[in-house]
C-alpha cells in the first residue's frame, strides 16, 4: 500500500499520552501528527517522546473541530467503541488516512464523529490508554499492507517455516504431550 497516514487525538490534556502517541508515530513512520482542542504543557512532552518526534514529523494544533484540516484525498478514521464501529481486524485500511483517538476518560465528540469517513474500534472490553489504541491502529495498518511475508502455519518465522528453539530442549511435560500426541494420530 503506497499513500500516507497521520495520527491525532482530540481534547487530550495528558502530556505523557501525547508524547507516547507521538512517539509511537513516529516509530511506525507516520506523515504527521496532530491535537484539536487540546489543553496539556507542551513543555512536558518530552517526559514520553523520547524520539523527539515533533522535531521529526509535521504537527498541526487545531483549536477546533470547525478548524481542523486535512490533506485532499486523506480519510477521516475516528477510533472510538461504538456499537456501529467496525472492528479493527475486519477493516481495510484507506491508503490515505487520519487516524484520530478521543480524549482521555471521554469520547470523540459529536462534531468529529460527523466529520469522520470511518469509525473503527479495537475489539477490547474497555476503551485502552490512547497512545496503546493508536500504537495498535499503526501496527495493524503496517501488517495490512502485505510487505511481509505471510505467517506460516508452523510456530516460528517465515524464512525456513521451521520452528525455530532458543532453548535447549523442550520442558519434560511439553515433550510428554508431543508423544501422546503422535500416539493418537498412530491409532
């Protein structure tokens, strides 16, 4: 998937969230990142952007919803548990999106939900901290746009689709079920 992808949250006033959100931005290569309506110190964000992603990615501050702008093309993706929302796993990422979280302790608002092109939720009983919930949208967007090889169907990685062992030998008890195992399928 070629495009582009920004992040953002809306009326959050925790800096750590921010900077954890940035930060995770930044890891996951986003084009930028952007806050409307918030209220936290900036001059605390550094506590959790450890990457200094604000020095490395465009950042918008939008003081409302009505100002908010995006690029033409770019998809509106709120985050938020609704019972409409379409779960995370079952949805197919635009190739240009926004992705934007609601406040701590709160939801995205009515203006913001009216201006998203989608409304996806993680399928969790409860809502996650923001900067985990967006790392999550980030991650499953990387996986979707199948630079990586598919997963094997043996545990272990891609390349020989062999089990790889980073100990010795396997746990007394987890041999025991192997062999009972090849016992039934003998039977």
């Amino acid at each position: 998937m070629r495009g582009y992808f920004g992040i953002g949250v809306e009326g959050i006033n925790k800096p750590f969230n921010v900077g954890n959100l940035f930060r995770s931005a930044h890891a996951f290569d986003a084009s930028f990142v952007f806050t409307i309506a918030a209220t936290y110190r900036k001059s605390e964000i550094g506590q959790s952007d450890t990457s200094s992603a604000l020095s490395n990615l465009p950042f918008y501050s939008f003081p409302s919803v009505g100002e908010m702008l995006m690029p033409k093309g770019c998809a509106l993706v709120g985050v938020e548990l609704m019972d409409d929302s379409v779960e995370l796993p079952s949805f197919t990422h635009p190739r240009c999106a926004a992705y934007v979280m609601g406040p701590e302790r709160s939801s995205l608002s009515p203006a913001l939900v009216a201006r998203c092109d989608h409304i996806i939720k993680i399928p969790t009983r409860f809502c996650l901290n923001v900067g985990i919930a967006g790392a999550l949208v980030m991650y499953d967007r990387m996986i979707s746009t199948r630079r990586f090889a598919a997963r094997p169907v043996m545990p272990g990685g891609a390349e020989l689709n062999q089990l790889t062992r980073y100990r010795d030998a396997a746990p007394l008890a987890e041999v025991a079920l192997a062999e009972r195992d090849n016992e039934d399928l003998d039977t």
